[in-house]
C-alpha cells in the first residue's frame, strides 16, 4: 500500500496543494485534466513556476516540504484565468526532512535549492533565472519577492491566489456505530476534509473508505469507516445510513446537504 499522507498536509487551501481522490491503493492526487508544464509555452512557464515556489514557500510556514518528487511530479491545469499549477505528491513533514540532513542552515539550504532546481527541470527553465542575485530569503521569499513575474501590475490572479493559504483543523473522528455530518458548500473544501479525515483514520489503525457521494458502495467490504464527500441527496443519505447501521462501523458525511438539512461548519 501507498504510504498514507499526514492529514495536515491535505488541509491547507491553496490551490497548488493537490486534493485527494479514492484510488486503488488508498488515496492519490487528483491530477485529472492536467497537462505537462514543459508543453507550456514560456510565459505561461514562468507563472506556473512562480506558482509552485509560492507553493513550497508556504508549506515551509507550516512544517511541510512537498518533496524533490512531488515537485518535478507536478502538473497544470488549464482555467479560462490561466494554468493552474499543483504538485504531483501529497506534502510531508519539512522538520523531518531536515533531520535527516542534519538540521541547521545547511539543512535549510539543501532544501530550498533543492525546490528551485526541480522547479526549473519540471518547468524547463534555467534555475539561475529563478534565483535572485541578492538571495532566497528564509525560504524563497526573497526570490519570490523579486520575480519578473510579481513585478507585474496588475498581479496575476492565479499567481496572487497562490501566495496565502489557510489551514482547517481536522474534527474528530466518528466513535463506532457514529454519523457525523459537516457542512461544506465548496467542493474542493469538502474534498480536502474527506481526504484528510481519511488519512487520519488509517494513521489510526481505522481502516476507511473514501467515496464521492453518488459512488457506488459495497456493503461487503472490509473497511469500517465511511468517509462521503460531495453534493447529497436524500438517496445517498439513506444508503450512508444503512451502510453504518451495520456492527462495528461508522461514517462521517462531508459537503452539502439537501432541503431540511443543516449540520455545522467545521472547525477552521
């Protein structure tokens, strides 16, 4: 089995942080629809660039590193504003990353050459035009701060979304024989709850299942959480319900919900 991501690092809300969906291992990035960066043509390879170390910047500010892989893994997506860029792995622990080089500035040094050079190789630009000649910053912020492409006015949209996150507390997992509901109109939002919230029962030995509302579901199955996400109906409802009401399970039920229903926010 794939190794399972931190929930952490599937709740931050920026749109380069890829969001879970079921696969057959358990959960994967959902890089459907998206394209190679380097079929790019060269502007649109700059702003994606920006994008990704903006990206890698503000999961440093969370104790995240989205890795060497996720990095030259990372892919974009067309919008009618622009491409989109997101990585092509799920974040994980920076502190450990560093620990493992030993800690101190050297550590961080290694690290924050080490985004800009996947960033070039996937973007297929030369790294020396991605760092400035008066220094990175902490993590990239001087180089961030000093990109032709965040000179521009008016900022990009899709650029300037991508350089400030926040980040959802995970609520707490469903006791057995318990349905928990969450109301989360945003879709993406709802996905990202639902992946983490699927992380967080494996890390817990809970074995779950991530479906999207509408999926088809065995009852058969060994898992023994359900974890729903999407737009439901009073149908998908009932089946949730029938598929806990057996021994030993427990859903939780993430999304929007129809007329006559109004369960909670999470926790932000």
């Amino acid at each position: 089995m794939a190794r399972i991501p931190i929930p952490r690092g599937l709740l931050l809300d920026n749109p380069v942080f890829p969001v879970a969906i079921s696969g057959p291992g358990g959960i994967e990035c959902d890089l459907e629809g998206t394209v190679a960066i380097r079929s790019l043509a060269l502007p649109e390879r700059r702003r994606v660039a920006v994008q990704l170390m903006a990206g890698a910047a503000l999961a440093a500010e969370f104790d995240l590193w989205p890795g060497r892989a996720g990095l030259r893994r990372a892919r974009a997506r067309r919008s009618s504003g622009g491409c989109r860029a997101v990585f092509g792995a799920f974040p994980m622990p920076l502190a450990a990353v560093h620990a493992r080089l030993g800690g101190g500035d050297a550590a961080l040094e290694v690290t924050r050459n080490a985004v800009l050079e996947a960033i070039a190789e996937v973007s297929r630009l030369d790294t020396e035009d991605l760092r400035p000649g008066n220094g990175l910053g902490f993590f990239l912020e001087g180089a961030l701060r000093h990109s032709p492409v965040l000179q521009e006015r008016p900022v990009d949209q899709i650029v300037a979304r991508c350089l400030w996150a926040y980040q959802w507390d995970l609520p707490s997992p469903p006791d057995e024989g318990e349905i928990v509901f969450w109301k989360i109109p945003d879709p993406v939002l709802a996905r990202r709850l639902g992946g983490a919230m699927w992380a967080a029962l494996q890390r817990d030995g809970r074995s779950a299942l991530l479906a999207h509302s509408g999926a088809s579901i065995s009852a058969d199955g060994s898992e023994r959480v359900l974890v729903m996400v999407g737009r439901h109906s009073d149908e998908v409802l009932a089946g949730v319900d029938a598929w806990a009401g057996r021994q030993g399970r427990a859903a939780v039920v993430i999304g929007d919900f129809p007329p006559g229903w109004d369960p909670p926010a999470p926790p932000m």
